[in-house]
C-alpha cells in the first residue's frame, strides 16, 4: 500500500467491523479465535500498526463524554443533553459539551484537539456535524469512541442512531393529501444535510406517488432557523396563488411561518394549514399548536449515552436493540381539510 494502512483497512480486508478489530488490537476477550486469527493475519500482512499517543488515550478512563454539536435549535440540543445526562449520570460518567463550526475547514482538526485537551473518553456527535465521514474517520484514526446521531445508515450500527426522517415525511405526505390538499409549498434546510436531502425526498416522492407534484418555486432553502423560516415564507405567501399548505423542515421555521400569515391576515388554519418537524417545546405553545413530526430526541440520545458507554467499557450496550428509530406524526391545530374549491 502507498499510505500507513488504518484500522479501517484492516476491518475492510478482514469482513468485520472496525470494533472487532479494536478488540482484538486491545487484547479483549469477547473475539472468537478463528476471528482473531483472522484479524491478526490481516494486521501482520498490512504490517498495521496502532497509534501508541492513541492507544494510550484510549486506555486513560476519564469519565468525560463529550458532545460536539453545531445547530442552532437550542431546544433540541437541550433534549439531546436530557437524553445523554440521564444516562451518564447513572453510570458515573460527566457531560462536556463543545459547540464547533461544521462549515470551517479547520473542524475535524479542532474536533478532535478538545477530544485531546480534554482526556475525553468518547464522544456523541450530533447532526450535521455527525453527517460528515472524514471527522469519524479521524476519531477512529486517534483511537477515539464516538457515536454518531443521523438520519441514514453511514456506519457500523455500534457507531450510530438513526432517526427515519424520509419514512416519517413519507406519513406527512399522506396525512395532508387525506386532508384534500393538493397545492403543497416547502421550506427546505440546507441542501447540504442528509436530514433536509431525506425529509425532502420522503415528502416529494410520496407526493409523486400519490399524483401530485411540487412545482420548483414551491420549494424554497432555508436555514434552519426562526428568522429563515419568515423569510421563506414571505417568499412563498407573495406566490400567486398562494399554496394551500407550508411544510417546513423544522419546528423553527415552522413558527416563522406562522407569524407571517399573522403579519399579513391569513388564518392558520382556515386558509392555510402549516406543518414542521421535531416536536419540540415551541410547537405545542405557538398559537395555533403545530402540526408537526416528533422525533424522540430525548430517547435516542439516550440510546447514543449507551452506546458510547459500551463502547468505552468494551461491553455489548444494555437495553439497546434497535439503533434506527421512525419519528411520528403528531396532530394539532396548525392543519386542516383544504377548503372546498
């Protein structure tokens, strides 16, 4: 090979994860011998060599998980923390959170420098942060546990917790059309998430399937925030005519949406039914309540708390069989039966 061979080819080569290779490589118990032999065959053919600064952090026990996150929904990364500390606490272990910037070219290298800083013993990487290769990558490289919140399948299921969002805009799509809509309008996230690339995707093509399509200028990008949610908005209720429903990506812009057709005398619902995703505090106290997904976000960050427990102790995860969840649609005031036309 023309670079150092990685735990990644070793596990590549060998038909296993790269967990197993970790156990071996650490001298763990829990391998069968002919798999052990097998790994061990594939790490003296590649002439593969672990990290020592790596292994040594890996082996130095701190009782610090780490949380590294770049979102701007404050409620969710407080569920996400509920969810983790409820955990950790039962097993001795603290929290430390570390805000980062995913967009920075310099982000895997700062990531994984608190990682170092800190002694931390693992860590829980939320989206989009979670969403980008490279920085597992590196934490596998520097012999660091981590476990990934996402919306799809991009690892080895030790390594992640998966939320369906393409499944739970999927049920979105059919509820509004059950309604009798069929003039439905979306505020997008950032293209450049899986999240916003799977709930487009679940809520378009279920549509499509259902004879109905979305024309280019009924779907608008937003940002994820309450300030991007009313600029969308503004956006879509200047349309002639105007869309029948909005749905948008979050809760957050959901209730941007809200105060537009406030500012501008629509009534939600009566003349436009608006829906969001997340189910978080703000959806059932705006007025009218919205109509929204909930994502059990307290429940599968607690789900990652043990599975990075297990991965640090190099134990099986206990209560943890499913690592993908499917949100649920969750009714309230925000939506209705389309008018007659």
């Amino acid at each position: 090979m023309d670079k150092k061979p990685t735990i990644n080819d070793v596990a590549r080569i060998a038909g296993v994860s790269k967990r197993t290779v970790s156990r071996v490589i650490n001298g763990a118990s829990n391998v069968g011998a002919a798999t052990r032999e097998k790994i061990q065959r594939v790490v003296d053919e590649l002439g593969f060599s672990p990290d020592k600064q790596a292994r040594g952090l890996a082996a130095s026990r701190s009782y610090l998980i780490g949380l590294i996150y770049d979102n701007p929904d404050a409620l969710y990364i407080d569920q996400v923390q509920r969810g983790v500390l409820d955990v950790c606490s039962k097993k001795g272990y603290e929290l430390v959170v570390h805000p980062c910037s995913y967009r920075s070219d310099e982000f895997v290298s700062n990531c994984v420098g608190f990682v170092r800083r800190s002694n931390i013993d693992g860590v829980i990487v939320l989206p989009p942060v979670s969403e980008s290769n490279e920085l597992a990558a590196a934490l596998e490289n520097h012999g660091i546990n981590y476990v990934r919140l996402t919306s799809v399948d991009i690892d080895d299921k030790e390594n992640i917790v998966v939320s369906d969002d393409r499944a739970a805009l999927s049920d979105m799509a059919r509820y509004l059309v059950s309604l009798g809509h069929k003039d439905i309008a979306i505020i997008s996230g950032p293209n450049h998430y899986y999240s916003t690339v799977e709930r487009l995707e679940g809520i378009t093509q279920t549509l499509k399937e259902l004879g109905l399509s979305i024309p280019a200028e009924r779907i608008v990008e937003g940002k994820n925030s309450y300030e991007s949610g009313i600029e969308c908005a503004r956006a879509l209720l200047i349309q002639t005519p105007r869309p029948q429903v909005i749905v948008a990506n979050n809760d957050e812009m959901a209730a941007g949406v809200l105060k537009v057709a406030h500012e501008l005398g629509i009534d939600v619902p009566g003349e436009l039914s608006v829906a969001g995703f997340d189910d978080n505090l703000l959806a059932s106290r705006v007025i009218p309540s919205l109509t929204t997904v909930q994502r059990p976000v307290v429940a599968m960050a607690g789900i990652a708390a043990k599975k990075i427990v297990a991965l640090i102790e190099n134990k099986p995860a206990e209560g943890v069989e499913e690592y993908t969840i499917k949100p649920h649609l969750i009714i309230r005031e925000s939506t209705r039966k389309a008018a007659k036309q």
